[in-house]
C-alpha cells in the first residue's frame, strides 16, 4: 500500500460524502498526519452520525465500496484503490 494510494482513496471518499450530503470526519493516524505527527497507517478511519453510516451503506455500497468481509457495516473496502475504510459511529 502506497501513502498515494491513501490520499487518492481519501479524497474520492470526501468528494463523495460531499455530493452525498453525509457528515464525517477523519480520525486517527491521518487526523494526525494534518497536525505534523507522521504516522505509518494502511487505512482510512472516519467518525459519522448514525444517519450518516446508513446513507453511506444505501448510496456507497456497490459503487465502489464493498463491506469487508461481506455483511459488515463499519469496515469498507475501496475497490479502485484496495484500500479499507473504519468508521464510528458518533
């Protein structure tokens, strides 16, 4: 996993909540990485709102975004970019 592949993953995933109206925040180690602390990291973490998960789940799931592994709802896996997405829920 390269740190580009990351940021391309992260910045669709933005763009998308965006369009989608769904409100989410970065969290951990990229969180982190904006405040100047390098931290090594293979994921994506995000925090939502209950609202915020289900829409993700009704508007993201199958276009583009799997659950991992099949039937989960807090672990996502970008499929253009393989990388996974965490999320919690506020």
């Amino acid at each position: 996993m390269h740190s580009t592949d990351i940021a391309k993953a992260l910045a669709e995933f933005r763009t998308r909540f965006a369009m989608e109206g769904i409100l989410s925040a970065v969290i951990d180690a990229l969180a982190m990485r904006q405040h100047g602390c390098a931290r090594h990291t293979e994921d994506i973490d995000i925090v939502t709102t209950p609202d915020g998960l289900q829409s993700i789940h009704e508007r993201l799931v199958g276009r583009g975004s799997v659950p991992r592994p099949s039937g989960l709802r807090k672990k996502l896996r970008d499929t253009k970019h393989r990388v996974d997405l965490d999320m919690l829920r506020s």
